[in-house]
C-alpha cells in the first residue's frame, strides 16, 4: 500500500518515473475536429525529447485516427457505422502517423508506428511478442506511437477512447507511470459543469471505489472517453504497479513539471510498488502449463537473483506449453525454485537442452532470445 507521506507529497514517485506512457485523447490531438493541432503535437513531441535526454523511456499512446479520417473525409458527425468508423480510422491513421514523425524528427528523435487491438495483449504470445518489441525499440532509442488498429477491431472502436489501451501498454512494459492527457484538468469531486463549488482531487489513490462515483459523466463530442474511462484506466495500470495522472493537455510543460515533482492535474498513486506487482502476478498464476528442470549450477545461479534461465542449464521439459505461458523451473530434485514466461513453446525447449545460443538458429530455423526465461518475466519461490 502507498504511505500516507506518498499520498501527501508524491513527488519522490513522479521524479524516479523511468519508464513513461503518455496518452492523448481525440479533442486534443485534433483540436475538437477541426483537424491535426500540429501546434499541440509539437509541443508534446518537444517535452517527449526533453524526456528522453533525461535518460526517461517514452512511449506515446495516442487517439485521433477516427477523428482526422472524418475531417478529411468531409464528415461532420462521427458515423455510427462500424465499416464507416474503420474506414474513417483507414483514412485518419495516414495523416496522424506522418504528423508525429515528423514533429519528433524535428526534436531529433526517431519513431515507429504501432498498431494494437486489446486481443494482442490478450493472448499471451503475441503479448511477449509486443513487450519485446516494444522494449527494443526503447533500447534503440526510438520513441513508439501506439494507436489501437481501428481498421480491425469491432467493439473497441466505439468504446473507451484508447484510455484502456494505455493502461494495457502501461502493463505490457511495465511502465512507472501513465499519463493521461485530456481536455479537463483532472479529475473534480464532482461534474464541475455543473456544480460550481466542485474542487479537484489533486492526490488520491488508483482503485479507490469514491473515485469512481465521482467520475460520472460523458466524453467530448469528438472522442468517446469520459473521465470514468480514465479512472478505471488508472486502476487498471495500478495491476502492474503503474501509477497514473490525469491533466490537461495544453497545461504548459506538464510533462517536465511533473517528473520535477510538481502535482499537475490529479495524480492517482499506484496501491503497490512495480516490483511488487509483478512478482505477486507471477506467485498468483496457478495455472501452471509445464515445468523445466534445470542442473545444479543453474538452479544455484537463478537463486542468487538476478539471473535468467537459459536452455544450456536445462535439463528436461515437462508438459505442453506455448511461448508466453507460465512454467515452473524445477531443481534436480524436482522443487520448484522459479516460474515465469516462456520464451519458447515446450517443443522448442526440448530441442534446445543443453544447447548455447550460438544453435538455436540451426536448430529452429529461427534465432529468438538467448533466455528461456528472462529474469524480467521471472519470480523466484521461496
């Protein structure tokens, strides 16, 4: 549980966020459908850089697909039609890739475009196929804009305006904080449109039921998030230790005020650390699909901490089990002294006992990862 001092004074947790997810919704991104603010993307784009001269990972999860195809598609009322909403996102996702490039290229940074539906991070495979993705475009240096695959999706489109989308890449990278940036400047104790006397929440704790009583209410006319979205968004980051805060999106340099430490909008404190989260994720997965044993200096080496699995220290694979599942690792002795996520499916592992990376490529006619198990998507038993 967050402390009471981290509650109070949350700036220590803004300021060691390392790895960010920053989300901007439809208004925003096309001024009320009017069109690309180039303006406002800039100036996003230009805080991202500063970010990342900071040594800080960004990734950048953004809506307005739909609204910029129906912009230029003449539409002035957002079809209810789903070919009509794939077609208009078809459209918009041109412009909307090409503006970003090009305003983070201008702030010396380079992009790649990705395109997500909630299935990919729902099926265990292709999760750690996005993570690793993902990951190494971090690594590169190359900033990731994330927009979900509106051509594709069916009910997605309709519904939730990408602010479950960024809370699931907050959990797919296991980012330290979500940032939402909106129209309004937090989250208020009531619907400040109508009650005058409302005041913002400025601190509070993601996953509190009052939140979400307070967040009623509907979205903008061009995109279809409202604040609940963005409450139950945070409470889904909070599963993987994510923190969130919800601010206006043309605050001036709020994404450099808040890794400063500065309170901007409503920061909404994660009930448990990252680490935390994740190892608890792990431990609470009893669903085990198959297990590996390993020698005894493997074992001794994954118990010292710190270290991943690799097929050279294996021994045995037992069960069936895809790429992504949970697995036990199992000592001589056949204790389990580990579980995490598979890097190779079960038939793959067997060909690749005792074997160094330098075969895996002539083994399976692939060269993946050198880890059976990397000590990032591993918990060890105790």
């Amino acid at each position: 549980m967050p402390s009471d001092q981290t509650l109070s004074h949350p700036a220590a947790m803004l300021q060691q966020a390392r790895r960010i997810v920053v989300k901007v919704g439809s208004s925003l991104v096309t001024n009320e459908g009017r069109g690309l603010d180039e303006q406002a993307i800039g100036e996003w784009c230009r805080q991202l850089a500063a970010l990342r001269a900071e040594g800080r990972e960004v990734i950048m999860v953004s809506s307005g697909a739909v609204a910029e195809g129906m912009k230029r598609l003449g539409w002035q009322t957002r079809p209810r039609e789903l070919n009509e909403l794939q077609a208009a996102a078809a459209v918009g996702q041109m412009g909307l890739a090409q503006m970003y490039e090009t305003k983070l290229r201008e702030n010396g940074l380079a992009s790649a475009q990705v395109l997500l539906t909630h299935a990919d991070l729902a099926d265990r495979e292709r999760y750690l196929n996005g993570r690793s993705t993902l990951v190494t475009l971090l690594e590169l240096g190359v900033l990731p804009v994330i927009n979900e695959n509106d051509t594709v999706v069916n009910d997605e489109i309709k519904f939730g305006d990408n602010d479950t989308l960024g809370a699931l890449v907050a959990n797919l990278v296991e980012a330290d904080l979500l940032v939402i940036l909106t129209d309004q400047k937090g989250l208020f104790s009531a619907d400040p449109r109508k009650h005058p006397d409302a005041t913002l929440v400025a601190v509070g704790q993601a996953g509190d039921p009052a939140l979400e009583a307070m967040a009623g209410g509907a979205g903008s006319a061009v995109g279809t998030g409202g604040m609940l979205t963005k409450i139950l968004a945070a409470k889904r980051a909070a599963g993987s230790g994510a923190s969130t805060v919800i601010a206006w999106g043309r605050e001036p340099d709020a994404l450099l005020r808040l890794v400063q430490g500065e309170v901007v909008g409503t920061v909404l404190v994660a009930p448990t650390q990252k680490l935390q989260a994740r190892k608890q994720w792990m431990k609470d997965h009893l669903k085990l699909h198959g297990s590996v044993v390993v020698d005894a200096g493997a074992a001794a080496m994954l118990q010292q901490g710190g270290k991943s699995l690799l097929p050279i220290g294996m021994t045995e694979v037992q069960g069936e089990f895809r790429r992504g599942e949970v697995i036990a690792v199992r000592n001589p002795e056949g204790v389990e002294i580990a579980r995490g996520l598979a890097n190779y499916s079960s038939y793959e592992a067997r060909q690749l006992c005792r074997k160094p990376s330098s075969q895996f490529e002539a083994l399976l006619g692939y060269s993946a990862e050198p880890e059976m198990v990397h000590r990032d998507n591993m918990v060890l038993s105790r």
